[in-house]
C-alpha cells in the first residue's frame, strides 16, 4: 500500500509539473493608457504565439519557464518581458511609442540584412576577416560541420571540410588571423586561397600555447606590438609595447586607488567580524561547526561562508574592472579610465594629449515594475560594459541593454559625448562586431530554439 500511494503521488507531481500555464495580458499605449489591437506577442525562441484582440488582450499556455515573451507592433518599440513563473492575475503591459520613446534615434529595421540564409545550417561562430565573413555553420547537431568564407554581400567564396572534428569555436588575433579552435583544445589558423578559391589551415598547435603568444597583444602600430596587463589582482592596468632592437616598454601605470581601499576597508570588516564577533558567540551556541564556517573571506569551497552570490558581486565590483585602451584612426591611443571618469589621448610613446570628461558609463536605470502594471519603457538603458572598436575605420562604439534590445553608439573621442546611436533589429543579438560603421551579430529567428543566423545592421 505504501509504495502505491508512493506510485500515484509521483504520477500526480509529473502531472502537474507537465501542465500548461495560461497567462494572460492586455497590452496598451503607455501615453494613452488605450488598448492596442493587433499587436504580436511570441514567446522567444520557439513559434508559439497570438495577437492582441479588440481590447488588447492575448493569452498564451506556457509550459517552460523562464519564457521571453516579445511584444512587436507597427508604430512601437519592439519590447520583452521575462515570465519566471506562474501568475493567475491579468498583466497590463504599456508600450511606448516609438517617436515618444527614442525621437532621433535610429530603429534600424529596414537596414539590415541576413549574410547567412541557408535555412538547414545554424552558425555556430563567425569572425570578420577583412571585407570577407568566415563563418563555423553546422547541422545535425554538430555532426556536419564547415567553414563558409562569404563577401559582406552575402556572396559565397569558398566551403570547407573541418581539419578536426567536433569544432569549438573561432577565433581572431591582434593581427586579424583566425584560427578554427576544437574541442580537443587545438587550433588551426585560416587563410583563403584566392587563386583556387580554397580554405586552407596551418599547422596545428594548441589552444593554450596559442593564447600564451598572441593574448597579452592588443593591436600593431608601425613596427611596435602593443600589449596590456592586469596590475594589482586587477586593481589596475599597464600598457606599453614591444619594439625591435628596444624590447618591452611600459607607457602607462594605473592603479585604482579608490577600489583598492574599499576592498581593503571589506577585509578589515570580514576579519574583525571573523575574529571578535558572530564566529565565537554561535560556536558557543552549536550553531555551526568550526571558525571557517563563518569566515566570509573565503569561498564555502574553501570551507568558508562565501557563498556564489557575494562572490560574483564581489569579482564584478573589484577584479573585472575594464580599461579598454583602443588604437585610434590617426595612430594614437586612447585609454577609457573609467575609475576616474576621464577618456586619456595620447600618442604612440605614451604622451598625453588631452584627457576629456566622460559619463556615459554612469548613464543607467534600474527597472522597476509593480503590481499587475509593466511599464516596459522604464527599464532605461543600462551600459553593458563594453567598448567595440572597428577595426577598419577605429571608429569607437559602446552598447546598451533593456529588456533584451540593444542600442549601439559612436563614442567622440574628442568630447566623450555619444552619437544619438541604432537600435539593432533582433532581441538579444550575441557577439556584436562592426566593420565599415557596420554592426554584424547572430541571432535565433523564424522560431528556431537552436538556429543562429548572421545579420549585418547599418549604423
């Protein structure tokens, strides 16, 4: 009897773990507080989805959470919202219109195109080697893999077999050689034979002696290798270059003074709360088992109380701090200290030209919604932390995030200031790179939950 009853209420949870949700929604304009009729709501990454009735309402049956639901209506900012478990009331969700919401920006809808159309592959990775795209397509699961090397037209040069199977991923370095990395961790570097129109590999190496060479440089100028190192456990950055006949010169020392006292402020606190608080009071009460048991300066572990969530805040407020140094069009350098909110010119040996004020990296809200009401447009625009340079113009571009869009802008290096920026057309868009003011990213669409496609967006 009792593995009967163990029996049915293993069947009744499978049950209710595999039923469908029904979630329900009205979406209006967010000026107006009107329903909107006839706008599309799909649930991302599969081909489900409805459009809104008479009254703005839709309702869908969702089975897996999280689910990304995207809302799209001519006249509106394309928008998403993360469901992350069930909910039995109704959700209003306001949109904005798009000449209200973005004014000059540039929604660029109509300026992009597929590079990549072949409906049975998906692209695994792609890099840009000059004014071609060699892609990394597969299909089957990766079982059939090749390197497409095409135009930015979208025109195909040359296919492929793999010198080793199954692939990883590509990769570009300081030079703009690419090389095909495996999963076994060796690499293969491309090059294009135009008199055959073949794809041909050097000699194979590995991954991690690869990484040991060409990793520490960041570009080439002149016959100088310019490299970049983290300082003080990623408190700071160096910079300089390697010359022939002169060796390793450093042109630039940072360190972040103010960070570095704020993590030493933290472990002057952790050790004396560790040393002559909590620790000796519940070891006397049994609550836990020995000192380590509630040293918050070392990872559980380690035997410690530093759990994954303090971790990760605290490797992103101390040690992935970012110092983008990018070479600029007339052969300069420029260093976005972001710890000092200053954007540092200087020429080839270090000399500084010209430090100007930036703010953009500050520019950011945090969304916040309430009760069954979801202004999507309140999320704002948070920075991502990323600086993107093209590599045929040096043109300077930074990205930011809401609800799933991704807005891309010129940075003037001379003021700091930003252009008014695109909107790239796709909900996240992954591994952004632009060449010619262009903006080439993947992106999973017509439904498919493991198909990528490569887009190309004017800016």
């Amino acid at each position: 009897m009792k593995s009967f009853f163990s029996l049915l209420l293993f069947i009744l949870h499978s049950v209710i773990c595999s039923q469908t949700v029904l979630f329900k929604g009205i979406i209006k304009d967010e000026q107006t507080l009107r329903p909107i009729r006839d706008a599309n709501v799909k649930v991302y990454g599969t081909t489900q989805g409805t459009s809104t009735g008479q009254a703005g309402n839709f309702s869908l049956k969702l089975s897996k959470f999280p689910a990304t639901l995207v809302f799209t209506c001519i006249g509106y900012e394309v928008a998403t919202y993360n469901v992350t478990g069930t909910s039995h009331a109704t959700i209003d969700f306001l949109l904005q219109p798009k000449s209200y919401m973005l004014g000059e920006v540039d929604i660029s809808s109509k300026r992009y195109t597929f590079l990549f159309k072949d409906n049975n592959y998906s692209v695994l990775d792609y890099e840009i080697a000059g004014d071609n795209v060699l892609l990394l397509v597969y299909r089957y699961q990766l079982n059939q893999s090749q390197l497409v090397l095409m135009n930015r037209s979208g025109d195909t040069l040359a296919i492929s077999d793999l010198p080793e199977k199954p692939p990883s991923r590509l990769y570009k370095d300081f030079l703009f050689n690419v090389h095909y990395f495996t999963r076994a961790n060796n690499s293969y570097q491309c090059f294009y034979n135009e008199q055959d129109g073949s794809i041909g590999f050097f000699k194979k190496t590995t991954v991690d002696s690869l990484h040991l060479f060409v990793k520490p440089f960041i570009f080439k100028m002149g016959d100088r290798l310019y490299f970049q190192e983290k300082v003080a456990s990623g408190f700071g950055t160096a910079f300089g270059f390697y010359e022939k006949g002169a060796g390793k010169k450093y042109i630039r020392n940072f360190l972040n003074e103010g960070k570095i006292s704020e993590s030493a402020d933290d472990r002057k606190f952790y050790d004396k709360w560790n040393t002559a608080q909590g620790a000796s009071y519940l070891l006397a009460m049994d609550d836990i088992e020995s000192d380590l048991a509630f040293d918050f300066s070392l990872s559980r572990t380690e035997g410690g109380a530093f759990g994954k969530n303090e971790a990760r805040a605290h490797q992103f407020e101390f040690y992935n701090m970012i110092y983008p140094v990018v070479k600029t069009a007339d052969d300069n350098i420029a260093f976005f200290n972001f710890a000092r909110d200053t954007l540092e010119l200087m020429d080839k040996n270090g000399n500084i030209s010209g430090a100007t004020p930036i703010t953009f990296h500050k520019e950011s809200k945090v969304k916040a919604d309430t009760g069954h009401s979801v202004r999507l447009s309140n999320a704002g625009w948070r920075w991502a932390s990323m600086i993107l340079a093209d590599e045929y113009s040096h043109d300077v571009y930074t990205i930011f995030l809401r609800n799933g869009m991704v807005k891309v802008q010129k940075i003037d290096l001379e003021t700091g200031q930003l252009n008014t920026g695109t909107v790239l057309p796709y909900p996240f868009p992954e591994k952004i790179e632009i060449y010619k003011g262009e903006a080439c990213f993947l992106v999973k669409s017509d439904g498919s939950n493991d198909k990528r496609k490569l887009v190309k967006c004017k800016l």
